[in-house]
C-alpha cells in the first residue's frame, strides 16, 4: 500500500467514525487516569466514581500486593529479557502455574503475558484445515482473533443459544476434530455461558471445549474458581482459560488443561514462544492476589452483596439490564448516540462508565457498561445511580422512560 493509500484509509476511518463524536466532544476513551484504580479515581483533577473498572475485588489497590510486587522487582529486577521458551522462566512462573492449576482443577498450566495471547495461543495451534472451531457471536475478540489464525474452518452460532450451537455442529464431518470456544461470563451482556447443555452437545458430538474465564476468575466458582466450578463441570470442560487484569489485580494470563495439552501449547503456542514472559512483578502480584482470593472469602461475599443492592436498584428505578448474572450490569440504551452522550454527562457528573456502541454490539443493543467492585460501598453505589437517573430522564432515554 502507497503513502497515498494508506493516508486514504486512516483519513476515511477519522472522518467518519471519530470526528462527529469528537467534534461534539463525546469522545469516551483513553481518559488518563491520574491515580490509583479505585473505587473513586481522579480525572482532570475531579473526584470520579469509578464503575468501568475489571477490577472485581478491588484488589489492585491492596497493600500486601503493592509489596509482592516490589519484593520481586528487588529480587528479579523488571524484566525477563525473553520468552519462557528460551531464557524467560523464572522459578515463579513455575510456582505460579502449578498453583493456578490447582485452583482450578487441572493438572498443569502454561502462563502467558497477556490475556489476549492467552486465547491466541491454543486457538491457533490445536486445530488445522480441515477441522473446525465453533464461536458463540458474542466472544471476546481474543478468541475470534485466535481462531483466524487458526486456518481452521470457523462457525458462529447465536449467542448463548444451544440448539444454534446443536443445529450448526450436527452438520459437520462427523471424524472431524471440532473445537467450542466460549465466554465463561460475557463481557458486555454479563450473562453466563449455558455450559451444562454445551458440555451435553460436545459429548455428543465428540468436541473439545474451551472456556475463558477472563470475567468469571474471583466472581463464581468455588473460592472463585470460575465457570466449570460454577457448575461442578471441571473434568468436563478440556481448557480453562483465565486473564489476571481483573479480580486477579496484574497483568498476564494462562490456560489450563491435562498435561499433555499444556506440553503441547509449550511447543506450539506462538503466543507463548515468541513473546517475551510476564514480568517479575507481574507474576508476584497474580500469586499474591491468588493468595488472598482463596483464603479470604469476604472478598467475593462483599462483590456479590453490592451486586445484588446495586441490581435491585437499577431494576427498581426502571433501567434495562438484559439478562445479567453477573457483576457487569448493561444498561441498555439501544441509540449510539445517546450513549455517548449519556457517558459524557455521566463523567461530567463524576461518574465514569464505559459505552458499547456499534460495530462492537449492534446499534439497537448499545448500552452503558456499569461494573461492581467488591470495596464499592452501597453510598458509592447509591450515589451513582442517583446520578444516572437524572442523566437518563433529562434525555429522555426511551428504555429508562418505559420501564
């Protein structure tokens, strides 16, 4: 592509999708943050009530995992200098995939640096041409984009919906290898995977299945550990994928299986082989976090406790949730307009929120993301939907005004 060319195609992406929101300034992303991820955060030097944060636990902010993270900074300095394949494991990585894969009951597990990577990694190596992968149409793009790389033949079936899922894998060879890869909790919708059915379809149909539990580690599960936990469907469930930028305050991510998969994905997985390991401090935090999730329960009571105060009371007030089961509560408002405009007003007001509007959901499903933290207080909690019921009724939003 010429200089020309390429100016072209960026040019046309600005005028048309960035400089009408901008131009209103309506634009709603990259805000910097000038302090800690918290509950209440600074921008622009303002008190803001903070539910758009991954930070289920709240634990980002919690002093023994500041001081795990520095204790390993001292003793492994900032970097690793390359891939867990070559020179990049540390006696901590090691330490951390085995207690990984005990908490959620595999027999080993591979780290990788990012939770994106995590579900490139398996995605694009277990299958081949002539097999197959089946995406629910609302997964993470992680796992659509681990699933291009794949060479595979690739299905979509609607969302959540199993006799879809039945329908589409009945038609396929039936000496095929075929692979499910779903959402354990839905990042948007907030709705859990129907994994008791797909289990049965995959037995059925002889398919593996995988399951990322970016939003499900330290929210269900016993002691938090996640959607097969959820639903007593550990052995059942061939991959669990899990990211550490939510409920397990770091960064980084990892998949756990049976040995010999994990084996596998040492040696296959470009994602992992090609890419310099998490970081020292990285890796102490997760195994800290880790720590404190599975030995104090308080955590996971008290983010449930204000998921269910602040669900009542949205759903009280007459605002559109869908079919959450989660801490992600959507707040439908099915215009993108509005909801960009609803996300400025709502920050101006000293409430951040996150939009999802079109092409990222269809326009008549956008909506306002609303996320619960466990150190949330019910004042918080209060005090921002307070806040967003005045927003919503001074526009005149049609979900909020019919309900």
């Amino acid at each position: 592509m010429s200089k020309g060319k390429l100016s072209e195609r960026t040019s046309r992406f600005l005028q048309s999708e960035l400089e009408p929101i901008k131009s209103n300034n309506l634009y709603a992303y990259f805000r910097p943050i000038q302090s800690k991820q918290d509950t209440e955060v600074l921008i622009d030097g303002k008190r803001v009530l903070m539910f758009g944060s991954n930070s289920y636990l709240g634990l980002t902010t919690d002093k023994r995992i500041i001081e795990a993270s520095q204790h390993a900074l001292d003793k492994y300095g900032t970097g690793c200098a390359g891939s867990r394949f070559l020179n990049g494991t540390l006696d901590i990585h090691v330490e951390l995939e085995e207690k990984l894969a005990t908490f959620v009951g595999k027999e080993a597990a591979i780290l990788f640096s990012t939770g994106f990577q995590s579900n490139l990694g398996p995605l694009s190596c277990l299958t081949g041409r002539n097999d197959y992968i089946l995406l629910d149409e609302r997964d993470h793009a992680s796992i659509i984009d681990g699933s291009r790389l794949s060479f595979s033949k690739v299905i979509k079936y609607a969302h959540n919906d199993m006799e879809d899922l039945r329908a589409k894998i009945a038609r396929l060879p039936e000496d095929s290898f075929k692979l499910i890869a779903t959402d354990g909790i839905f990042s948007m919708e907030g709705d859990i995977v129907n994994l008791p059915e797909m289990i049965k379809i995959s037995e059925e149909y002889d398919a593996a299945v995988l399951c990322d539990d970016a939003h499900s580690l330290g929210v269900i599960g016993e002691r938090g550990a996640g959607t097969a936990s959820h639903f007593g469907l550990t052995n059942e469930v061939d991959l669990i994928m899990g990211t550490f930028s939510k409920s397990l305050a770091s960064l980084g991510g990892f998949v756990a299986a049976d040995t010999d998969t994990i084996e596998y994905l040492k040696h296959r997985a470009r994602s992992l082989m090609f890419s310099a390991s998490m970081t020292p401090a990285s890796v102490a935090s997760t195994l800290k976090a880790l720590e404190i999730i599975q030995t104090e329960p308080e955590h996971i009571e008290r983010l449930w406790a204000n998921t269910n105060y602040a669900k009542a009371l949205l759903l009280e007030k007459g605002f559109d949730l869908g079919h959450t089961e989660s801490p992600i509560l959507p707040i439908f408002v099915r215009n993108n307009d509005k909801t960009y405009i609803l996300t400025k007003m709502l920050q101006d007001n000293g409430v951040f929120v996150n939009p999802v509007v079109a092409p990222a959901v269809p326009a008549e499903e956008s909506l306002i993301r609303f996320s619960l933290m466990a150190t949330h207080t019910f004042a918080q909690i209060d005090e921002a939907i307070d806040k967003m019921s005045k927003v919503f009724k001074s526009l005149e939003v049609e979900t909020f005004m019919n309900n």
